[in-house]
C-alpha cells in the first residue's frame, strides 16, 4: 500500500474527489492508501506528483500548485 498526501496541506475540491475515485480515504483528510505500484497511481493520477521511498515503503506527493516548491 502507498501513502498518498497532499503535498502543501491541502488540495481543491477538484482534485481531492478525483483521489476519492482513485485511492481509499486514510486517516485523515487530504490523506489516501493507495493500492498498487508508483506506475499503476501514474497510470490513474494523469498529472505531477513526487514519489519518495524511505525504507521499502513508498509515500506520494500531489498538489494542485504548478510546483512542488516551497510559498511564504
């Protein structure tokens, strides 16, 4: 299983119901399990994310931001 966050917190309205269709809603809002691969969320997410492992467990990053980067 792979950790899904939103990457600054939060996302759109937009996005957060297309993760609802795509991954389990986990433990808190803004936070899904996804089952599969990295490959197989890229095949269903069609759009920017950062995916990191630490230690054999994958965690993904997404944002409806046009970067990653950090604001403020």
């Amino acid at each position: 299983m792979i950790e899904v966050k939103a990457y600054h917190g939060m996302i759109s309205t937009r996005l957060a119901n297309k993760m609802d269709k795509i991954a389990k809603l986990g433990e808190s809002e803004f936070k899904w399990d996804f089952e599969g691969t990295v490959g197989d969320f890229a095949d269903k997410w069609q759009n920017n994310f950062l995916a990191l492992c630490d230690k054999g467990v994958w965690k993904i990053f997404i944002t409806d931001r046009q970067t990653f980067g950090n604001y403020g």
